[in-house]
C-alpha cells in the first residue's frame, strides 16, 4: 500500500499595490488613456481639422510671442469690436504632445458668444521638462493680463481652459505665487473650466508615464494642485468624460472638492456618451452642457 502524500500547495506570491490599491499593470492602465478608446488619433486630427477651420473663417493673429524660447508663441482669435472677455485654452497631450495648432476647434463657438480665444503654445516633454511647461504657461497667461487690450481682449476678464495635461498646467496658473515668479501683478484670472485633467501628480510618478516625464516626489509635491493652495479666487468648472478612467474621473472629482474647500463656487459635471478624447469637443457644440456653463460664467 502506498502511503498517503499531503499535497502541498504552490506558494502564492501576493499582488503588491503600487497606489490606490492598484498594482502596477493596474495603476499604469488607469493612466494610459490611449487604451480607452479606438483609434484615438482620429480625435486628435479632429482637433487639427476644427482649428485649420477657425484659422480659415475668422480674423486670427497667428504666432505672438510671449517668451523668448520659440515654443512660447499664442495665437488670438476674434474680430476687433471692443473689449471682449478672453478665453484662454491650454492643450492636453500627456505633457508630450500638441501645439496651439490642435488647440483652437473651440473658437468659431466662443468669437460667435463675443469672446476672444486664445490658443497656447508651449514646450512638450522631453525637449522641456514639466516646470518649464508650468513656467511656460504662467508666462502666457501673466502676458496676457499685460498685453491682450491690445488685441481687443479685456485684462479683467480673463477665462481659463485645459484639457488633460492641459488641465494640470492650468491648475498650476491658479496656485501660482506671482510676485516670486517675477510676473506680478498677477492676471486678472475669473474663472476656469478643468477637463478631464489631475490635481495630484503622485500616482502618474508611480506610473509608466514618469519614464519620460521623470518626476521626483519634490516635484509632486511642487507641481500638484492639492498640495499647493490657490492665490485666485474664482468659479471652476470640472468635468469628466464617462468612460474616462476610475482615476481620471476620481482626480477631476478630487479637483472639485479641493477647490470648494478652499471657499470658491464649482460646477461638476460627467460628459455621458463621451470618452477622454472627444469630451473636450463639447466646448466646440454651442449645444453642449459644457459650453453653456462656460458662456455663463463668462457672462456672454
């Protein structure tokens, strides 16, 4: 008779989170957007095609520069009736990607409410790193506090946008300590729409993306919406794509609650039927939940 063996079970290795609870496959998927959707290029030639259009049908003032670096140019949209309040559009593209090119789709529908829209350009990662981004698109927007009258825009009534990365970049205009960064007196900043966009950039550095971004945790604590505290006072607009990441959709979310404790009024909305990449369209569609809270907080 064969005496009876135990079997003994293989060792399981644990799963080690990483963030969030969140192992590592897990945490780099809830950032990479591109995964989300097919064929995410198509929206971004769709940026491409809507802004060639604005360039095409309305009076536009191409490749101002703000800043001594070639990448620090602005475009400014509108026709010259007076001062007009400014909207001011700061591209996404995971900090690596776009111009002021991709970025104008949302201007025949602003110039037509009687705003003027400006498209920012910047430095992408690698050829700049995220503070000079941060740095480059302060540098934009205190520009144009001193500098948009004369383009017909109104230096009281400037409005913010981003998307994405572009969020985060705008995120950093509203923190920004401008006497220190020698842009004082600051912009006169009324109000802001987030999109889709991060607030704290811990998780990303934990991620597959700091491979090319290379943040250290000063950076993170440098560079994160939560971990710096506002100098504007402001309504904020935040809102998210339905079928954006858990993450996205929690750090926009994370975004709203910030800046309400912080005693400044905020819409939230989730955009339904839409993804990461075509949310933003809706600030194109005069139709849009989107566009219409924008134009109200911009009194158009």
């Amino acid at each position: 008779m064969t005496p009876h063996t135990q079997a003994t079970a293989s060792p399981v290795h644990a799963v080690h989170a990483v963030y969030g609870g969140y192992d590592q496959a897990g945490l780099d998927a809830q950032y990479n957007n591109q995964q989300t959707v097919d064929n995410f290029r198509s929206y971004i030639a769709r940026y491409r095609a809507l802004s060639d259009e604005a360039k095409r049908t309305l009076p536009c003032v191409e490749n101002i520069a703000y800043g001594p670096s070639p990448d620090e140019t602005l475009d400014i949209y509108g026709p010259a009736n007076g001062l007009a309040p400014v909207l001011v559009f700061i591209h996404g593209g995971a900090w690596q990607a776009l111009g002021k090119d991709d970025s104008a789709f949302m201007a025949p529908a602003f110039v037509n409410a009687g705003a003027l829209v400006v498209a920012l350009n910047f430095g992408n990662v690698p050829a700049v790193t995220v503070d000079t981004m941060v740095s480059q698109a302060r540098r934009a927007v205190a520009w144009l506090g001193q500098h948009v009258a004369e383009y017909d825009g109104d230096p009281q009534r400037i409005y913010l946008a981003g998307h994405s990365s572009g969020s985060h970049l705008l995120s950093q205009c509203l923190t920004a300590d401008w006497p220190a960064s020698g842009l004082s007196p600051g912009p006169a900043i009324r109000g802001a729409a987030f999109t889709s966009g991060l607030c704290d950039l811990e998780p990303v550095r934990l991620s597959y993306r700091n491979e090319r971004l290379k943040l250290d945790q000063a950076a993170v604590q440098r560079l994160s919406l939560v971990h710096q505290r506002p100098t504007v006072r402001c309504p904020l607009i935040v809102a998210c794509a339905e079928t954006d990441t858990a993450e996205f959709k929690r750090q926009t979310l994370a975004t709203g609650d910030y800046w309400r404790a912080h005693g400044n009024p905020v819409q939230t909305f989730q955009i339904g039927g839409k993804n990461h990449y075509d949310m933003v369209l809706d600030l194109a569609d005069p139709g849009s939940a989107l566009f219409k809270a924008c134009t109200r907080m911009m009194s158009l």
